[in-house]
C-alpha cells in the first residue's frame, strides 16, 4: 500500500533540516538554483531534505511565510524557521548554513 506524502506542516516538524527553496516559473533567477541546490545534496545527501515550492501555486504557503521576492530559500527544523535568505545563493554558502543547523541539538 502506497504511503501518503507528507504534508508542508509534516515535513517540516521533523528534526532532518528542510530547506525550502519558494520559486516561481517565471523568475529568471529562480532557475539558477537546481544545479545549486543539487551540489547542496550532492553533499549533504539524506541529511537534509530540499523541496522547491512554486509560489503561484502556493499562493497561501508563500504568505503564511512572507515570501516576497523568489528566489527565498527558508530552513526548518522541528517546525522552526532556523535559516532564511533571498535570491541567488552559491552552494557553500548554503552548505555552511545547513551544518550549522545540523550542529544544533
């Protein structure tokens, strides 16, 4: 039997980092950040979960948030909003963060 994912609220309450990477299609930047955000992974493999939210189709998330240029990169853990950080971010400035939350007990 197929297990449901996760919801938004889920996922970030765990004590694995997520980092949120709120985008939009049409925001040039924006599309700058897989390949970044991939490095990111590439190094800190399953130690952190990375999901990208669109915006427009979250328009209530992106809210809730104040999301209000794309694109914003926000860290959660156990629930709690431990990094955040606006437009086009290089990889180890994003690692450095994410293992600065990891080190947090």
């Amino acid at each position: 039997m197929p297990t449901a994912k996760p919801s938004f609220g889920e996922l970030i309450q765990g004590n694995k980092p997520v980092l949120v990477d709120f985008s939009a299609e049409w925001c040039g930047p924006c599309k700058s950040m897989p390949p970044i955000l991939k490095q990111v992974k590439d190094h800190l493999k399953d130690d952190v979960t990375i999901i990208t939210i669109d915006i427009d189709r979250n328009p209530e998330l992106a809210r809730s948030y104040q999301i209000q240029s794309v694109p914003t990169m926000i860290v959660f853990r156990r629930g709690e909003v431990k990094w955040r950080q606006s437009g086009v971010i290089p990889a180890e400035y994003i690692k450095n963060a994410l293992d600065g939350v990891l080190q947090q007990l």
